[in-house]
C-alpha cells in the first residue's frame, strides 16, 4: 500500500517570505510538529484533514499554473517527504522545503531549503539550508542572532510588530550581509 502523509492542506498562493517573496507557488501543508512553540504561528497545522498519497498530492498541485512547489507545515520532515519530493522533481517542478531543521534529512530533491532554528536545530540540516530563517521578537538577543551570522540569514519580526520590524532592521543596517524578511502575505492580507 503506498505511503499516506497527514496534510493540513494544499492551496494557491505567493511566497510571502525570504528571497522568493512575491512569486506563485502551491503550498504543500503538511499537519503535525511537536515542537510546540508558544508563538507558533501554524498552530492550526497540528490538525491532519487529509491522508493522501505522493500521486493524490501532485494531482492537487496539477490544477494550479505554478511550477514552485513548497512543502511547509507544521513541520514538513516529521514524515518522510523524500518520495514526494522525489515525483515532484521527475515532473520538473521546483521543489522548496521550509522546516525547523530539528530532523537531519537527505536535500538532494530540494531545490531550496529555508531552515528555521527553533528549541533544537540539527548541525547538519544547517549547512544544507540555503537560508536561515529566524524569528526575531523582544526576548530575542544579538548573541542568539550571530551564531547565525556566518549562513545566508534572513530576520524575520514576530507577528509583523512594530517593535520587532525595527529590531531586524537596526539588526540588518549594522550587520549588511544579513536580510530583512517581512511576512509579506500577512501585510496584503492573502493566504
């Protein structure tokens, strides 16, 4: 029988965050992360409304014009997304990954991986991400940010907040190299 993973959903949209900001994707949500983050912003993600398989998903994917692919979450390496990833790739879509890094997973399928570290992050999936993601709020402090610094890092404010969008920009002019990540989808008001 083939594999079923836990979806959340799959839906139609523009990439809200990092250096692909702005383009079409689908977006692959799959349910489920234990790592349990007060300020989780998916926490709806915990709930699983689909069991489908690699060929379900990427007959839902097919319905839309976009050739981007991104497989999020919750947290999208808590199941074994490789074969998914795998088909994808074979039908010539740009596969992204967006994960917590917590699980060392083999990225060779991925065309882009955006790690971000929360409680644990694996060593290894560090080196593999194409950028590091962090979320930057109030408690958040520069020595936690520049253990970061040597990764191709983007800052990212916690909840769009006044407070926490100046933080990542002083952050951002005093260190040139780092990037500034608003949450666009959330500013325009889109999914």
């Amino acid at each position: 029988m083939p594999q079923q993973l836990k979806v959340n959903e799959i839906f139609y949209s523009l990439q809200g965050e990092g250096p692909f900001s702005g383009s079409a994707a689908v977006f692959v949500r799959l349910a489920t992360c234990t790592m349990g983050c007060a300020w989780c912003d998916t926490k709806y993600a915990q709930k699983v409304n689909f069991l489908l398989t690699e060929k379900e998903i990427l007959k839902e994917i097919k319905k839309y014009p976009a050739k981007l692919v991104i497989i999020t979450g919750g947290e999208p390496c808590e199941q074994n997304i490789i074969p998914l990833a795998k088909l994808l790739k074979t039908k010539k879509y740009q596969v992204h990954l967006e994960t917590n890094g917590s699980i060392d997973i083999d990225t060779k399928y991925f065309d882009f991986v955006a790690v971000s570290p929360k409680k644990y992050v694996a060593s290894k999936m560090l080196k593999k991400a194409s950028i590091i993601k962090l979320v930057i709020d109030e408690k958040t402090t520069l020595k936690e940010i520049l253990k970061y610094k040597k990764y191709n890092l983007y800052l990212q404010p916690n909840s769009a907040k006044k407070e926490n969008t100046a933080k990542c920009v002083q952050i951002v002019k005093k260190y040139p190299k780092m990037h500034l990540s608003v949450q666009m989808h959330k500013l325009i008001k889109i999914k």
